[in-house]
C-alpha cells in the first residue's frame, strides 16, 4: 500500500505544479485534474487527495477485471453473438489503416 501512496503523492504533486504552471491545458484531464478542480476539494488534506486517488484506482480496476471477467463468460456461452462480435472487429480493422484509442 506504500507504493500506492508514493505514486499517488506523486502525481498529485505533479499535477498542482501543472495547474500553478498552466501546463494541464496541454493534455486530456482525467480523475487527477477534476479532484484538484473541484471547488469543494480546498478542504482535502494530501491524505485525503491520495486516499480518493487510490479508491478510483482500485475500484476502478477491480470494476474492470470484472467486466472483462462477465464479457468473456458470457460470449462464451453465446458462439453466435461471439461470432457477430468478431465479424464487426475483423470489418472495423480491416477498414483502418492505423488503430488509434
């Protein structure tokens, strides 16, 4: 759990030094940026900023662990709903020359 904190102090840290900068315009926000931007965060002490930081990661990762679990198992028992699935992937591929996310 240390590990987490470390990080997570981190790029906490991180991310005020690019707020005072003007630097987060620069990329995409994510969960940092709209903790440190939420007005009612001014209250939250560094603990309390890494605490919900390493909520949503857990959380967050566990919720998708689970999805792709329940994804798999149900394609599984569904092979003509696996094959539609494929059939979409293969034509969307194949009409790129990139794939970008």
């Amino acid at each position: 759990m240390n590990l987490f904190r470390e990080v997570a102090r981190d790029l906490i840290q991180r991310r005020k030094d690019e707020l005072q900068c003007g630097m987060a315009e620069k990329r995409a926000t994510d969960l940092i940026d709209a903790i440190l931007n939420n007005p009612h965060v001014k209250d939250y002490s560094e603990d309390d900023l890494i605490n919900e930081f390493i909520t949503f990661l857990i959380a967050g990762t566990d919720s998708t662990a689970h999805l792709l679990m329940m994804m798999i198992y149900l394609l599984h028992d569904h092979p003509e709903i696996q094959k539609k699935l494929r059939a979409e992937i293969d034509q969307f591929i194949s009409s790129k020359d990139e794939i970008t996310f």
